[in-house]
C-alpha cells in the first residue's frame, strides 16, 4: 500500500471516530436538554390545568367574579404566558415563576399574582399585558406590576367581588 | 403554548404508571395526571415495575424507552408475557423513523418525543383509556 493510501485511510478512520463521538455528544446533549424540558412542559400543563380548574370552580362555589368566563381564562393564560416567555430569556441559572391566588380576601373577589424573574423590567410586561389590563379593568378589576429587587416583576391582578345576585 | 386550556375529565381512578429514571419527569408526569384526576404510579425502572405485584390494576403505561436496565421494549415485551393488558406509550429523548417504527411494531401505541406536549400526551392517555375500556 502506498503512503498516500495509507495516509487517506488513515484521515478516514480518524473522520469516522469524530462523527462517532460527535454523534453520541449530540445524543448525550439531547437528553441533558430534553430530560429538564419535559419535566417544566408536564409541569406547566398540571399548572395550567390546576388554576383553570380552581378559577372556575371558585367562581362556581363563591360566585365571586361577575365576567367573561373566556376573556378572564384568556387573561389568566397571557399572565403566565408572558412570564414563562419573559424569564425564559434570562441568563440566570435559576428561575422561578411563582403564581397564587387568592378568593375573598380583604373584600375583593379574586386575586391573581404572578412572581418572576424578567431582564426586561416592568415597562415591558406593561407593553406585552396591554390586552390583561384591558380585560382586568373591563371587568371592573386592575392590573399592577410591580418591579421586584434585583429583578423581576410581580403582576397583581385584582378582580373585584360579584355584585347582586349571578345571572 | 395553546392559547386555550382545556380540563380533561378523567374517568374515575384511572390508574397511570410511568417508567423514567428521571425523578424529575416522574414528578413531573405525576403532576400533571394529578391535575387531571387520574391516579399515577411513577418506577425509575424497568424491574422495579415487574416487583410491583399489581399489574393488572394498570390502565395505561409510559415507559421511557432508555432506561438503567432493561429498556423500555424489553420491559414491554416482560409486562406482556406477565398478563398486562394496558395499551403502552413509549418516550424517547432522541427517537427516529426506526425507533417509531419498531416501537409501533411492538404494539405500542405511540412514541413520543421529549420534551412532549402536555396536551398531546393527554390526547394519547384518553386514546389509550378508551382501546382498554373496549379491550375489558
């Protein structure tokens, strides 16, 4: 065998061993990734389902709230849309989204609280919530956003209490 | 992220069992069955499964397809041959063509893909509580 053969089979066993390794890095990389990203999707869709199951069945027990069952579900969806959106951009190794809620307390119907951390600040999650506070205040209710220290921003919805007799 | 959350209404006591080696996605996976009212037993194995002496009371499994151990097809292939008639959901983390085909050879209903969508994966569990109603 010549030198230049045996030099090109030589290039191409050392080719196929780093696709190798490459291809079993990208496997092993895959599942640190995915491993994590299953665990928040399954656990955003318990939330999801755990807040909407408990709204309504709040307005259902207490008749609490006097509105749109779709638009309150709709501002309550973009709430923890914008915030999983909002901290996902973060460079911190650790983020948190802390939600609860709250029915009857201290005279008004439902409160709503989002916590989490945001680079963007306050002045964004008001942009991007436009259309919550809109249905917040067309329900006679409020949307605050309060910057929080270091960052990060607290969204405090306010619903008030039913009024009357429910329809 | 759907921008409409729907609440599945789960037939009472429907038990889930899910195999991951991951405690996270077990935890993970029992939230979200939580949420919608089934009962969800979690197994970070495939033996630890076959320890459990209760099969018949599964209703539909989840295995993961790489686990320590026996992977997700041999522990199939073992639940099978112990009597479990649960309709079986494979994940995988980095499946194929191949791996799809082979898993739906093997009798499973579905492989899916990590991370998956909560919505989807609920769709699938309501597909495989309805095939072990009719197969009762």
């Amino acid at each position: 065998m010549s030198d230049e053969a045996e030099r090109r089979i030589r290039d191409e066993l050392a080719r196929a061993a780093c696709m190798s390794a490459l291809g079993q890095l990208t496997e092993a990389l895959a599942h640190e990734v995915n491993q994590p990203l299953m665990s928040i999707s399954a656990n955003a869709g318990a939330a999801l389902r755990q807040l909407a199951r408990a709204s309504s069945s709040t307005w259902r027990r207490r008749d609490a709230v006097d509105g749109d069952p779709l638009h309150l579900r709709q501002l309550l969806l973009d709430l923890v849309r914008h915030a999983v959106q909002a901290m996902g951009e973060g460079e911190g190794a650790t983020r948190v989204l802390h939600l609860a809620t709250a029915a009857g307390a201290g005279g008004r119907g439902l409160e709503v609280r989002v916590d989490y951390p945001d680079e963007g600040g306050a002045d964004r999650a008001g942009m991007a919530l436009a259309i919550c506070r809109a249905i917040a205040e067309g329900h006679g209710g409020s949307l605050e956003i309060r910057p929080r220290q270091p960052h990060g921003c607290s969204i405090i919805v306010t619903l008030p209490e039913l009024q009357g007799e429910p329809e | 992220m759907a921008a409409t959350v729907s609440i599945t209404r789960a037939r009472p006591a429907a038990c889930i069992c899910v195999v991951d080696d991951d405690a996270a996605v077990r935890r993970a996976l029992a939230n979200l069955f939580d949420a919608v009212g089934y009962r969800c037993l979690g197994f970070d194995s495939g033996e630890a499964l076959l320890a459990w002496p209760d099969l018949a009371a599964i209703d539909v499994a989840v295995f993961d397809i790489k686990l320590r151990g026996m992977d997700g097809f041999a522990l199939q292939r073992r639940c099978a041959a112990r009597g479990m008639g649960a309709p079986v959901l494979f994940f995988s983390g980095h499946g194929d063509a191949g791996m799809e085909q082979r898993a739906l050879r093997a009798g499973a209903l579905a492989l899916l893909r990590k991370p998956v969508d909560p919505d989807h994966l609920l769709d699938q569990v309501e597909r495989a509580l309805e095939l072990r109603g009719t197969g009762r």
